[in-house]
C-alpha cells in the first residue's frame, strides 16, 4: 500500500488478522504528526478547534473542526476507560487526537487511511481459535477477558482487530447495517460528524460502535426522515 506522502516515523504497522482472507495482514495506520504536517505544507492558514461533547469518568468524546483553505472538516473522537485502559488517566486527551486526526482525514490528508491513534489499543491481536482469544501469549498487546480467557470482553469471540464495524458476533452493529447508515445520513446531506452527535445523544456512543439492536433504531429513524 502506498503511504508515500508520509514519512517513515510518520507510520506504524500493525499485524492483524484478517476474517475475510483468513491469513495475517499488516496495515499502515499514519500517526497524527504526519497529518499535521501535510496540513501545515498545504495551508498558509491552518485552524483547528476542539470542543468537549462528553467528559466523564469512564467516556470522553470531543469535537474538532479543522479549517483549511478547501473549507470546514469536523471529526468526532471518543476515548473510554475500557477501551483505552492503558492510558485511562488521559481519556480526554486521547479523544481530542483522535478527534484532529479524523478532521485532518476528512480534511483530505491521508483520507485512504485510518489513523493510528485510532487503533491505538490494537497491537498484534492473534488469530482466534476455537472460537477464542488468544489468551495472551506475548506476541503483543492483549486486551483483558474479565478472568474467563474466553476473549475480549469474555464474549467467546476473540477480538477482531479493525477499523470497520465488528461482525464476529458480539453484538456490535454489523458491516452492512453500518454502510446502510452512512448511505442514509450521506442522502440527507448530512456530515459523518452530524451522523455522530445524534448516536451520541441517542445511545451514548458514536456510530461505528453501535450495537445491533441500536443501529436497527438509527436506520429506522433515518428512514423515517427521508
């Protein structure tokens, strides 16, 4: 995959594996530092402005708004103590990167790629077998299983490294339930960052981590408002 626009501390690679091909990938994720480079080489002027949605104990979830000479690109970051545990005292900072890297995307600057702050928790997730997680075998960064070794979050799964909706069945919104959201909100001319805030008010949480039942209420809400 090209990634030649960035430089080669501006990336890290991150083995997974891959469901559909069932073999291991390793994908490029750019750091937020190469975004903010080819956003300052290519604007005289570059604003970028946070604000906080949601700031809790366990959630944190902000706004950002980057300003470039080709208009305005907003980006929602979240951040949780379960999902980020490793740096759980800086849940908010985190949702804030995360949150410029995906405007700075939207913005044009690296938008083929996810970014890395984004898969961030995600290290060398193994290959699930039987139906489970890899139990942590020092091959790299392995979430906790709540005690059962069955998994992430227990579930029996094994946890899919990705940058897409899960589809391993543990309840989080489908591939396609996911797409047909997007579709939905795009029809309405509505932004991915609008389509955020209203799953942020409704469930608590952003689009792509949904539950099943959830999404079924966003589709039809959307629908609705065609």
């Amino acid at each position: 995959m090209e990634t030649s626009q960035f430089k080669e501390d501006e990336i890290t690679f991150i083995k997974r594996w891959d469901k559909e091909r069932g073999e291991y990938i390793t994908s490029p994720f750019p750091k937020i530092g190469g975004r903010l480079r080819l956003a300052h080489e290519d604007n005289e002027a570059l604003s970028i402005e946070t604000e906080i949605i949601r700031y809790d104990e366990r959630i944190a979830v902000v706004l950002a708004t980057c300003t470039t000479k080709r208009g305005k690109f907003r980006g929602i970051g979240m951040s949780s103590v379960e999902r980020d545990e490793k740096i759980a005292p800086a849940i908010l900072e985190l949702a804030e990167t995360r949150a410029i890297a995906r405007s700075l995307r939207f913005a044009g600057y690296g938008i083929e790629y996810t970014s890395y702050e984004e898969m961030s928790h995600i290290v060398n997730v193994d290959k699930p077998e039987n139906g489970k997680g890899n139990g942590g075998n020092g091959n790299g960064y392995h979430r906790p299983n709540n005690g059962n070794g069955n998994g992430h979050n227990g579930n029996g799964n094994g946890y899919q490294a990705s940058s897409s909706p899960d589809t391993n069945g543990n309840g989080r919104l489908s591939s396609k339930q996911f797409k047909y959201i997007q579709k939905l909100n795009e029809d309405l001319g509505r932004t991915t960052a609008d389509l955020d805030k209203q799953c942020l008010a409704m469930f608590g949480t952003v689009t792509q981590h949904l539950s099943r039942q959830d999404a079924s209420r966003v589709i039809q809400h959307l629908t609705a408002a065609h």
